[in-house]
C-alpha cells in the first residue's frame, strides 16, 4: 500500500471521529433549575419534561433538576401530584446551558368533591359462594305487609296460609317444605320460640334483612336443611326507637316497640323489643251446614265465624357490652 493511501485513510477517519465528537456534544445543551414549596423547601420527586419529547426526569431531595436536551424551542412542564402544573416556554441555544428560576408549587388543587364506593351488607352477602335472595326489611316498614306476604314475592318461594290472622301456614322453598326448610332468628332456630313468633306475626320493624339461602345452607347455622333455610337478622343500630300500631278488618290489631340505646364509651347497650298481635277472625265463609237432629246437609251459604279469634304477645329484653376489644358483642336477655 502506497503513503498516498494511508494518508486518504488517515483523513477518512478523523473526519469520522470529529463527526462522532459532535454528534456527542450536539445535546449538551443543559436545563437546570430548582423548585420549592410556599416555605422554601425542596420538594423532592416532582416531574419535569419537554412537552411532546421523551426527555424527561425528577428533583432530588435537594429540589433541584438537570435535563440535557438539543437545541431548539421547547414547553417545559413541571407537574407535581395535588398541585397545578407550571408550564413556560424555553429556547435552548446550541452550546447553552439554560437556568431556570426557581418554581415555587403554593396553589393545591380544589377539588370538587371525593366520590367513595363501598358496598352494602345486602351486596356483600348476594357475592357470598351460596345460592340466596336477600329481603331488605327495612322498605317495609311502617306498612302493613308481614314477613309471610313480602317473602311470598321473592323467587323460589311459595306460603299458602289456611286462614286470617295467626292460621297455619305452608312454606315452600324451591319446592321443599316442611322439616327440610329450617327457620332461624339471628342464627338461632325459630323452633325454640314456640308458636308465638313464627314468620306470620313476626313485626317487620323487628327485622333488619331476611336470607333465603336455597340449598346449600352455611355451616354458622348449623342446621341439616336439605331444601334450605331463612334466616332473619334483627337490627342492630345502636340508638333507636320505632313504635308502630296498625288496625285492620276483623278488628285486627298489630303493634310492636323496638328500642335500642348504646354508650359509645362504655359500650353498655340495652335491646328491647315488644309486639302485640290480635284478630277475631270473624270473617265469612261458605259452608254446607249439617241439620244435627238429621244429619242432612242444608243448602250452601254464607255464614260468620265465631269461634278463631287469635291473640299473641312477646317480649324481649337484653342487656350487655358491644363492639369492645374483648367481645363483638355479649348480651344476656329474657
């Protein structure tokens, strides 16, 4: 190879090398400044870019920010979460560092309102892993339906009453009746009241919600239902009082009293909870009558019933410690 040629390789590659030294330097051009808050300390992890680029980085904990970038005119935006952002627009000259006075974030942003979602008890126990319809008792208070009529409108169940006031009932559920359908109070079975409280004269202002599990009954009621359980959960606010009296045909009477007092610092909560129920049943049915000196049937009419008049009365009275460290709730009653 001739000195001519190493001499034109020579030139080739220092012009290479010079090419690369510039395009090096060409973004050397720095942006620099600091920003603070309304007292003058440095906040730390706030946002600055070139608007539209890729260039972008945080202040330290020192406040301050260095962002190197071509020359050129450019939106720069310094953003901070809560506050509003400051925006100006820069020129960068080529081989030009550019300080920007310090920002100062005073202003927070005014927010118009803080929209939180949760969900409702009733909500919570339709996702649980059962087949259940939820009966919110609380719609019908102070009306003069029964827990037997509003239950009689939820899907899957059926009671047929024989009679008015206090008669017997069949429920069904999902086509089960009977013993293979369990009744239950708080989780405790109805069994253990008597006749006295049963659904048809249960006072709908006692009741917060009613479970309809169909099937597969949770293990907290403890109960061998193989059609399904219903399960009434009574109120549990901590202070109030609800007096309700009704008056109907057939000199119908329905009144109850629920009373609930709670001391928010000792936790000592009294829970009373009264009904009265009475009806004379002295609606009219069509019957054959029976002549008792001949035994004949005489013909069909309309006569009035004399001998169904229905009476029950309850009362319940418990007294105890609620929402402490030690215990959720333990009340004693009668």
């Amino acid at each position: 190879m001739t000195p001519s040629f190493y001499k034109a390789l020579s030139g080739i590659l220092l012009t290479v090398f010079l090419n690369i030294q510039l395009f090096a330097q060409s973004p050397g051009q720095a942006i620099s400044g600091a920003v603070r808050d309304a007292d003058g300390k440095p906040l730390a992890a706030v946002t600055v870019s070139l608007k539209g680029t890729n260039f972008t980085t945080l202040s330290d904990e020192t406040g301050r920010y260095s962002l190197a970038a071509p020359a050129g005119k450019y939106e720069l935006v310094v953003s901070l979460a809560g506050f509003k952002s400051s925006n100006r627009i820069i020129t960068l000259l080529p081989g030009t560092d550019l300080v920007i006075p310090d920002i100062v974030f005073s202003d927070g942003l005014q927010l118009e309102g803080v929209e939180v979602t949760g969900k409702s008890a009733n909500r919570r126990i339709k996702e649980q892993a059962f087949n259940l319809n939820v009966l919110d008792a609380k719609k019908l208070y102070n009306t003069s339906a029964d827990l037997n009529h509003a239950l009689n409108q939820t899907s899957g169940v059926r009671v047929r009453e024989e009679g008015g006031v206090g008669s017997s009932f069949s429920f069904s559920l999902n086509g089960f009746s009977g013993r293979q359908v369990k009744f239950f109070l708080d989780g405790i079975p109805m069994d253990n009241f008597g006749s006295s409280l049963t659904l048809n004269n249960f006072p709908v202002n006692m009741a917060d919600r009613v479970e309809i599990y169909k099937g597969v009954v949770p293990v907290s009621l403890g109960a061998d239902a193989l059609g399904g359980a219903v399960n009434i959960i009574t109120r549990a606010n901590p202070n109030f009082l609800d007096v309700s009296y009704g008056y109907g045909s057939f000199n119908t009477h329905k009144a109850s009293v629920n009373h609930a007092y709670t001391n928010a610092k000792s936790g000592f909560t009294v829970r009373t909870n009264a009904f009265y129920n009475f009806s004379d049943n002295n609606y009219k049915v069509r019957v054959q009558p029976i002549d008792l000196a001949t035994g004949q049937k005489q013909p069909a009419r309309e006569v009035e019933r004399f001998h169904d008049s229905y009476q029950s009365i309850g009362a319940q009275v418990e007294a105890g410690i609620t929402n402490k460290k030690y215990a959720d709730k333990l009340l004693l009653g009668v």
